[in-house]
C-alpha cells in the first residue's frame, strides 16, 4: 500500500483537486484514510435526491469517505455548521476550500478500481479489477 499527503489552499475546489491529484500520481485504487478542512461553499447530493443542494457559509469537514481513482471517484462527505450541525452527502465539484483541507489517501497496489455503466443503478458504479483477472 502506498499513502498520500495533500493540503488543499483556499479556493481549491475539492472533488477537482482530488480528481487531478489521482490523474497526477496515477492512482488505480485509492480510499481515503483522513481528511480535515474547512468549506465556505459545499455542494453536495442529499441521500435519493436528483437535484444537488448548495449552501455557502463556512462549515468543517467532519469526514470525508471513499474510492478515488484516476479513472473516477466516489465520495461521499460530511460538514458541520457553526452550530455543530452535521449534514452530509455526495461530494460535488463545487465544494470550495475557505482555509486548508488535510487529506491522507491509501493506495492499493494490487487492484484497480473502474467505473462502468450498472444497468440496474443507473449509475457509474464501481468495478473491481483483481490482480488474477487482468
């Protein structure tokens, strides 16, 4: 297993600066091991909603969750409020750095991640690729 180190600066987007970050250091089978920031802007998918909500204010990254890959990602995250107040969703360009983001990603050298077309979902979901199937 390989780990990565990422601190994001202000106005960063996070789900493209993720997306790069795979792309650069070609990672085929990431996770997220950490990640601690804050956001002045999120945009996230709320659970069975077709439509993606917007909130601009600052928040804290509570958690940060799922596969990353430099054929795609999936991530869901969750924020707290300046009350304490947590929501989460699936993470959406548009999420926008307000001080730092402090990321860890694991890497897994012996499989690598796609993401095709379920039929059943209706989305891009993941795919698996083992080492004795390549």
């Amino acid at each position: 297993m390989k780990v990565f180190a990422v601190r994001l600066k202000p106005d960063a987007d996070l789900k493209l600066s993720l997306k790069k970050f795979a792309l650069e250091n070609n990672i085929q089978a990431g996770f997220m091991v950490t990640a601690i920031g804050s956001l002045k802007q999120v945009n996230i998918r709320l659970a069975n909603q077709q439509e993606s909500t917007v909130l601009t204010d600052k928040f804290e990254i509570i958690s940060l969750n799922g596969t990353i890959a430099n054929t795609g990602l999936h991530l869901h995250i969750a924020i707290s409020d300046r009350y304490g107040k947590i929501i989460g969703g699936h993470l959406n360009q548009g999420c926008i750095i307000y001080t730092t983001a402090e990321i860890v990603i694991g890497s897994s050298e012996e499989f690598q991640f796609i993401r095709t077309m379920d039929e059943q979902t209706g989305y891009l979901e993941l795919e698996i690729i083992h080492p004795d199937s390549r």
